[in-house]
C-alpha cells in the first residue's frame, strides 16, 4: 500500500512542510503530536496533515494549539482497508456506510467529516466534498488543489517529485 504524508504549517512569512512517516500509527492522539511538533517549531498553531493513498482516497487533519483535531476523509469506506484511514475515522466517530453488493459497479465515494476545515484557507466545505466526489479527480489532483487555494501549491508540488 503506497502511502504519502505531509505535514504543513506557515512560519508567518510562508507555509513550510515536510514528510511524515505516520506507518506505526495507533491512535489520533499520534498523529496530533507530529502536526504539533512541527507546528511548534515552525512558530505556528497552525498545522494540516495531507495523506494520499493508493489514488483511492485522501484526508485532511488540522490541528490548533488548542481544540481537537478536525478530519476530513474523502471515502470513509477505506477505513475497513487502510489502518490510518481506520485511526481517523474512528478519531472523528465517522461511520462506515454499508456496501452494496452490486456485481460490477463501482459505488461512489463516500466523504465524511468536517469539510469546512479549510474554509479560512480559501476551500469551502461544498468544493471539497465536489473534489471528493467528481468523476476522475485523482486524490493527489484534489490535495494539489486544495494547497494551491491555500497558498502551498509549489511546495506540495516540490514533495511529490
């Protein structure tokens, strides 16, 4: 299972980022202090995890010095499959849907969460869940998207070669 993460966060001059190793992780609370370590060091409240697995789904986690973290998944269904989408959804007490049995047919994806994390950042919850959702939209496509609208398109572009 390919898997990539990154962890964001302004400096209050630009936003920097970098990796995030996240293949051990247990439980949210993990997660939260390596967006918190790094916001700490980069002088910011502010961080935003983007995970991308698989072309099949991707999430948004934010964390601020103070609060719970705020998650968005784009296909809640993968937490039955991928251990971290299974850490987040249950994080944020999002409920797997039932699939049906349907020989052949692909059902559509299923976005759960707060998709209004993005908001102030220039992403409202509607075209989120549209990037979740529109037919052909690659996961790393919406991510590229969504830091682009936040001001870090170049650098997330950058991490991805």
């Amino acid at each position: 299972m390919s898997t990539f993460a990154a962890v964001f966060a302004p400096d209050g001059k630009a936003w920097r980022g970098t990796e995030a190793e996240l293949g051990d992780v247990e439980a949210v609370d993990d997660v939260a202090d390596v967006m918190i370590d790094f916001a700490a060091e980069q002088g910011s409240d502010l961080c935003l995890l983007f995970v991308e697995a698989d072309d099949e789904w991707f999430a948004i986690v934010r964390t601020e010095e103070s609060g719970e973290p705020r998650i968005y998944l784009s296909d809640v269904r993968v937490a039955d499959d991928h251990p971290l989408a299974r850490v987040l959804s249950e994080a944020s007490g999002l409920s797997v849907p039932e699939q049906p049995e349907s020989a052949g047919a692909r059902p559509e994806p299923a976005p759960e969460g707060d998709a209004d994390l993005l908001t102030d950042l220039g992403m409202t919850g509607d075209e989120l869940r549209s990037l979740s959702t529109g037919g052909g939209v690659l996961p790393g496509d919406a991510l590229a998207a969504v830091a682009e609208r936040a001001g870090f398109g170049d650098l997330l572009d950058g991490m991805r070669l």
